[in-house]
C-alpha cells in the first residue's frame, strides 16, 4: 500500500489502475480505526500482520483476496464528489464482474455506531454486493487534487477467518460476518485465478467508462495515452 501513497501523490503522471496481492496475509487498518474487537491472538495464530493504511473505513483482512487501486484526479478524471467519484468507478468494477457472469450492484447500507471491526460487515454505497452478500470492499482518501480507491475483491471464501478474528467472543457478529459476505469463487462455482479477474476488470473499465488502459511493466512507470487510466501489477 505504500505504492498506493506514493502513485497518489505522483498522479499528474496520469491516472493508474493497480491490481496486487499479500505475503505475507494481512489485515489493514482504516486511517483512524482502534484495535478493538480484533483479534491479535487469531492473527499470531495465522501469520497474519497488521498494518494501516492511509484510506479510512474498518479492518479488512488480505488472505484469498485480490486488492486493486486507482489514483486519479478527482474532477478531471473522476466526478469530483465523493458519491460521484465512488459510484463511477464502481461502473468499471460492475462491468468487470458482469464479464464473469457475476450480477452484482452497490451496496445501499448505512453505517451507524456502534462501527464493526469487519469492513465486511456492513455494504454501503461505495461497496460491490451479490444478492444482498458483500464481494468487494472499498475507501478513498483524498490529496489535494488527487484521489486514491482501493479495495478488497474476495476470491476466495474468508468466513472461517472473518468470524475468529473479528468475532473472538463469538455471537452476533459471527453470524453477521458468515451470512453477508460472498466471495467470487462461492458465486461462480469454481476456483477463480487472480488473473482472470484482473483480464476482466480491465476490460470493464474500458468499456463503461469509454477509456483505454495501457499496460506498465513497472508499478512506478506508467504509459499514459490521451488521459486514459494506466493498469499496472504489482506483489506486496
């Protein structure tokens, strides 16, 4: 994610399409969110670290997932409010999804106190949902001018994990986090490669937003054409 903060405040180069993966597994915290109601033993447990991230929001854990990122300039790029930056990009994001076969549409919850822990445990207008269950979770943070997306596409089922990190007293919130999260692997019905996933968003990218994405070999060297976004990989 550090990658994440360095693009963002280097996005005059031009808009950028991210896409990576974590090792070790981790769980990132938003900007401002405590500890509690997380588990460290369930994360010595696993080998799991923790991090935060620069983006607000609550904890999302990196394990079976694949995690994207944008940095654009908002009113330029983007629309420039946050519900219209949000539900613009999540055009490509649908889009992608509807290439897998996947019908999904955004979330419509709203987050109220007490916060849960779990990112994953409420799906608001800024998340990807499948029949009510949510497969991708997102934040922005804002830079001047510029506006950093990234979230969490989960490939592959998380209950397990979601309800013995964020649920270590068991209870509600166990229930909360096996009933409404989904993963993409649950919806298609087969092990679904990072890559393909990847090939797909791109191509939805594309096509709902009227861009054209050229590829970089270097996460930090971008080939940027016409104002077009630039897609990229990288590991973390």
């Amino acid at each position: 994610m550090a990658i994440d903060e360095a693009l963002l405040k280097d996005v005059a180069a031009g808009p950028t399409l991210r896409f990576y993966q974590w090792s070790p597994p981790a769980v990132s915290l938003g900007y401002f969110q405590k500890t509690d109601g997380i588990s460290q033993a369930a994360l010595d447990k696993y080998g799991i670290a923790m991090v935060r991230r620069v983006t607000g929001g609550r904890a999302v854990l990196h394990w079976g997932d694949l995690t994207y990122s944008i940095v654009a300039r908002a009113g330029e790029d983007t629309p420039l409010g946050v519900e219209d930056s949000y539900r613009f990009l999540c055009r490509g994001i649908l889009a992608g999804l509807a290439l897998l076969g996947v019908d999904a549409t955004l979330g419509s919850e709203k987050a109220s106190a007490p916060f849960p822990a779990s990112c994953f445990a409420v799906s608001t207008g800024g998340d990807i949902t499948w029949h009510g269950k949510k497969i991708i979770g997102s934040a922005q943070k804002r830079e001047g001018g510029a506006l950093l997306q990234h979230g969490s596409i989960l490939l592959k089922s998380q209950a397990h994990l979601l309800a013995e990190i964020f649920s270590p007293a068991g209870g509600s919130q166990t229930e909360i986090l096996t009933q409404k999260v989904a993963c993409l692997e649950e919806i298609m019905g087969r092990p679904v490669s990072p890559d393909e996933v990847k090939k797909a968003l791109i191509k939805g990218f594309e096509q709902a937003l009227g861009i054209r994405l050229d590829s970089a070999i270097d996460t930090l060297q971008r080939t940027v054409m016409n104002k077009s976004m630039a897609a990229c990989d990288g590991q973390h």
